[in-house]
C-alpha cells in the first residue's frame, strides 16, 4: 500500500511542479501594459503600470490622475477658486483652516524649514514670480526691482493640525519638493494595491518599481549642457530627481547661462553646479535633497549626504565636469560620442 502511495506521489508532484511552472509562464505572458499621459506641475507627465488585470489597472489610472490633479490644486500659486497657496497667499484672514492634505503637505515643508538651515524655503513665490519674466525676455533685474521683493522670514507662518496660522503677506511657493511629494503619495498608492511594477515619467525626473521582467527599466540621463544623451542607467526600485536640468538653463543678456533655482539671501540664481540629480528608494526624499545639494558644490554636497544610506548623486560642475557617488557606475551606462 504504502509503494503505492510513493508511486502516486512521485507521479504527481512532477505534475504540480510544471503545473505551476505552466501557470507562472501563462500569468507573465497575460501582462500587459497599461498607460496614461498629461501635464501637470508645468511638465509633461506619463504612467506605465504592467498588470495582468486589466480592471485593477485602469483603476489605479483613474486613482493616480486623481492625485497628481489633487497636488497640482494644492501647489497652485495662480489665480484660481481651489483650496491652493494662492487662496492662503491672498487671504486676508489670519488663521485658515486647511484639508489634511494641505496640511501635510505645507508640514513637510515647514519641518525641513528647520531642518534644512533655510535651503528648503517656502516663501520664495515674489522672488520666483519676478524672475519668471527675466528668463522668458532673457534681461537681468535691477537692483531697484529686487530691492521690491517681499521674502517673509519662515516664522511668518505656523501649521498646528489642519489649522494654519500667518503674519502679514504669505508668498508660499512648494516647487522644492512638489513633484516628489506626488510622487510619494502615488507610490504608496500602488503598494496598498499590491502593484509593483511600473514606470512614472515627470519631465526628467522617472520613478520606478520591480522591472516586468528580469532587468532594471533603462533610464536615459541628458547632458545638463547640451541635452545630449550622456547615460543609460538600469533602475528597478528608484526615483530619479535632476535639480538643473538642459531645459531649465537660461542664458541671459550679460551672456552666462543661469539656472531657474533662486537664492533667497542674494535674490539672484544659485551658482554652484550646473545640475545634480539624486536617486533614492523614496521619491519625497530625493526632490528634497536634490534641492538642497543644488544650493551647495560637489565636497559640500558629499558632507551633507554622507549619513544618508539610501541617496546616491550625479553633479555636473559649472564646468562641465561630472562627478558621482560610488555606486552610480553599478547602474549605469555611458554613451560614446
């Protein structure tokens, strides 16, 4: 009896086994992709999911144009009727009560307000408004006219839970760390839904998950100088976030190329390095520190990040140089030519 049992056994588990091994080839050859395009936070925004449920998919879609619609309100420093930092900016109330998510979202900044020794700073909208027509007409501003600048002092406003507290004139700006923050919220999104496989273009930030197959997705990095192709990197588990990039490179009438970041003590833009893009698990953190190391040179930028684990960096320097931290090379592919 029992060689019987053993000879059924040996007959069946073979059979469980390419079973199995048949109904993972059938799941893998049933993923399909999935994708929605649009514009948001001025950039040009695509979302690839890879799925074998094509309802689930079209959901998480419908969810994640939600979001990015939801955020892109909430940073609006434009004439408009939402809940918006154009409504606080404007406000003749002192005290205004917020949405959570407004509220959250305007907590993160002022906690690395603190943190930050001023390099995340939330009141640079007057500043960023007055430079905005300088960049399109390619003139430089006056002393006269930066000397008209309001840049109220990080105290000028308070969050205590959903209620928001400001002194005088508010010219909240979130440009820092908006994208990022979106970015965050989409990805714990699809991890609640059990989806991990993706791809999420913003301009040229791209955030990504588990590949659909056995490699990383191949990311293109452009020349911050050019635009030129200049890296191929292989990504699974990343978000990409570049502060400086060839699109935000201005060159005014004095005939120096400028980038669009502001420095709120000179009034003038940052001069520092030329582009720095940053690559964390953690969306929310790499806009963050992006941002900042935009604000520093190379050494200062490697002091700031040496206790972060998980961040690794590319720097262009204003002359053309790149330098990375160490692990870059393991994901990434120089072009020739």
């Amino acid at each position: 009896m029992q060689e019987k049992i053993n000879r059924v056994l040996w007959i069946c588990i073979p059979i469980l086994l390419v079973g199995a091994i048949v109904f993972g080839m059938i799941q893998r050859a049933k993923t399909r992709s999935y994708g929605m395009s649009g514009h948001y936070f001025d950039q040009d925004v695509k979302v690839t999911l890879y799925e074998n449920d094509a309802k689930k998919a079209n959901r998480a879609l419908t969810q994640i144009e939600e979001m990015f619609e939801t955020y892109q309100n909430l940073a609006r420093t434009d004439r408009n009727n939402l809940e918006s930092l154009y409504k606080i900016n404007t406000s003749d109330e002192s005290d205004i009560k917020l949405s959570k998510e407004m509220s959250d979202f305007l907590k993160y900044g002022k906690q690395w307000e603190k943190t930050s020794d001023g390099k995340i700073h939330l009141q640079l909208n007057d500043l960023m408004e007055m430079w905005k027509s300088h960049f399109q007409d390619g003139s430089l501003p006056e002393d006269e006219e930066l000397d008209t600048i309001q840049i109220p002092s990080v105290d000028s406003m308070t969050v205590d839970g959903q209620n928001l507290h400001k002194k005088g004139t508010l010219f909240l700006n979130t440009s820092q760390y908006e994208i990022g923050y979106t970015l965050k919220q989409v990805d714990a999104y699809l991890k609640d839904q059990g989806m991990t496989r993706y791809i999420i273009q913003v301009g040229s930030d791209t955030m990504v998950g588990d590949h659909y197959g056995e490699d990383g997705y191949k990311v293109a990095l452009a020349s911050s100088t050019n635009g030129k192709i200049e890296r191929i990197l292989s990504l699974t588990n990343q978000t990409m976030i570049t502060k400086g990039d060839y699109h935000e490179q201005v060159v005014l009438e004095d005939g120096k190329t400028y980038g669009t970041i502001l420095d709120p003590t000179t009034k003038y833009p940052f001069e520092k390095v030329r582009s720095v893009t940053v690559f964390s698990k953690d969306p929310l953190l790499a806009d963050t520190i992006a941002s900042i190391l935009y604000q520093m040179d190379v050494e200062e930028g490697r002091r700031y990040i040496k206790d972060y684990d998980d961040v690794e960096v590319i720097w262009t320097t204003l002359d053309g140089k790149v330098e990375t931290t160490s692990k870059i090379a393991d994901w990434t592919k120089e072009e020739k030519g």
